[in-house]
C-alpha cells in the first residue's frame, strides 16, 4: 500500500511539475511576444524624433534630397551655429523658459492649494466653488469675448498673458484633490493639535507628501506651457514677446528665406564649408524643430518615476 502511494504522489508531483512546465512556457512566449510588440511601437514613436535630429546633423544638400533615413550621411554641427544667428531665436528661447518655469510652478501650487482646500469641509461654499470650477471644463465663453478680456486687463502685448490664464486648471485640480483625499485625515488632525494653522497644515505637512502628485501636474503643464503658439498669435505682436514655438511656426512657414538669411550671416563660412553645409528649407524646419523638442524630452525622464504613481493615486474614483 505504502509503495502505491508513493507511486501516486510520484505521478502526482510530475504532472504537477509537467503542467507548471507548460504555463512557464507559455509565459516566456508570452513576455517576448509582448516585449516585441511594445519594442516597435517605441521604435514607431522614437524614430520621428531621431529623423530630425540625424537629418539636421547631415548634409545639408542631401538632406533637402530625402536621402537621409537611418544614419546621418556628412555628419556636421554647423546647423545649429547658423540657426541660432536667425533674428529673434535666443529672446525667444528665453520667453519660452521663462513662461514655462513660472508658468509651471504657479500652476502645480495652485492646483495643490485648491486641492487641499476642496477637501476641508469648514471652507465656506466647498461645494458651490468646486462645481462652479468644473463647470469651465466643459463651457468657455469662446475667442473673441476671451480676447476683450485679455485686452481690457492689460494682458495684450505682457508676458503675464503667457502664465496667469493657465494658473487653474480644473483637471489638475481634480486630480490633486483625490489624492489628498487618499491621504491619512489624521495628519492634519496631529498636526492641528499641535497649533498649525490652515497654510502651516498645507504647506508642511501636505505639501512635502504629494510629491507623485505635484510632478504629474508638473509635467502635464510645462508640455502645455512650452508647445503652446497659439497664445502669441492672438495676444502678441511685440516680437521680444515670440516664443520658440511661435518662431518655429513663423519659420516653416517662412524657411526658404530663412535659409538665405541664415547663408548670408555665415558669410565666408558657409562659402568655405560648401553646398554641403549651406542652409536649405530642409535643414531650418529640422535644426529648429529640434532646438525646440529637445528641451522636453530632456525634462520627462527627470519626473518619470513619479507619473505612473501620481496618476494611479490621483485618478478619479467611483
């Protein structure tokens, strides 16, 4: 009887074994064909970003060609000496980096702010504020009576026109309040019992814990705020006041004459270097789209780690 048992359970075990076997199998299948799939949809979503950068790199003649696909061909900097001698780019990089560090900052500490005070439930008329808050999600009062607005108070022509109307944004604040609300009451509870206030609670000892939170908001505005042209199409025409994005805007629309500004400011350079690094249309639409993109790219890994838990954590719940 005994040595029947053991046959069972012997049989028992490597079946057991055999069918963990199968789903491992099944599993590493699984891990590569989903690390495959995920592999070329990065390299779909990479590759736009690398044919800028190896097409303003390269040849300028070959470049305006199309021959340029998957290394640089004539590897040059050149582009960038000459591009950055283009009228008005260095104010404008300055007022792009201005309007999205302060931009930036105001609106994470708003939305942090009003997020924390949506949840005390002493604030006076919580609730008529919050929703008269949502309610600009979904309505606005449309171009022309937002751009008497901007026009009566002062706005037009001010670099405060780039950074005030983007301070509040209901979907940050949303987002700031659920994760507040996730966190222990009994913070601000100890923290009342030890004679803080409203603002010494927030800032001390709410503030340093929605760090997840804070770098989602973060990232959400500085993309908003250093992509954004439209703004100064309709509220500037002070040219110290042009974003990069509003020049690159103005210079692909504009990039054959760029070109032949950019030749002439080289001046004997560019006739001793040759056609290969004389500026084309080509050459300016890809130097200055990436001066432009290069910025952003360079900032979103730094708050990468925080968005997936900022995001799950401050996700609106049922």
């Amino acid at each position: 009887m005994t040595t029947t048992m053991t046959k069972t359970l012997t049989t028992t075990k490597r079946g057991d074994t055999s069918a963990r076997y199968r789903a491992s199998v099944g599993d590493i299948l699984f891990r590569i064909g989903n690390y495959a799939l995920f592999l070329v949809f990065a390299l779909i979503c990479a590759y736009p970003f690398y044919y800028l950068i190896i097409n303003s790199v390269s040849a300028n003649d070959v470049s305006a060609l199309g021959d340029v696909r998957l290394w640089p061909v004539g590897f040059h900097l050149s582009n960038y000496g000459q591009v950055f001698q283009l009228p008005g780019l260095p104010m404008a990089a300055v007022v792009s980096i201005g309007r999205t560090v302060i931009g930036t900052a105001l609106t994470v500490l708003a939305s942090a702010f009003l997020g924390f005070m949506f949840t005390q439930t002493r604030m006076w008329g919580r609730k008529f504020w919050y929703r008269f808050l949502i309610i600009t999600m979904y309505f606005s009062a449309g171009l022309i009576p937002v751009f008497i607005i901007m026009k009566t108070l002062g706005l037009t022509n001010n670099f405060w026109v780039y950074v005030l109307p983007f301070v509040v944004q209901p979907f940050n604040v949303i987002l700031a309040k659920t994760y507040v609300e996730s966190m222990p009451r009994e913070l601000q509870e100890a923290a009342e019992v030890d004679g803080a206030n409203i603002l010494q609670v927030f800032f001390r000892v709410y503030l340093p814990n929605m760090t997840p939170i804070l770098a989602t908001i973060a990232i959400f505005s500085a993309v908003t705020q250093w992509n954004s042209f439209q703004d100064t199409l309709i509220y500037i025409t002070d040219q110290s006041l042009y974003t990069l994005q509003y020049l690159l805007y103005m210079f692909i629309n504009q990039a054959s004459s760029l070109a032949q500004a950019a030749q002439n400011a080289g001046g004997n350079l560019g006739q001793i270097a040759g056609v290969a690094t004389q500026q084309t249309p080509t050459s300016i639409r890809m130097t200055v789209s990436v001066l432009v993109v290069l910025p952003i790219i360079f900032i979103y890994p730094l708050f990468q780690r925080f968005f997936v838990k900022g995001i799950m954590l401050g996700a609106v719940k049922g």
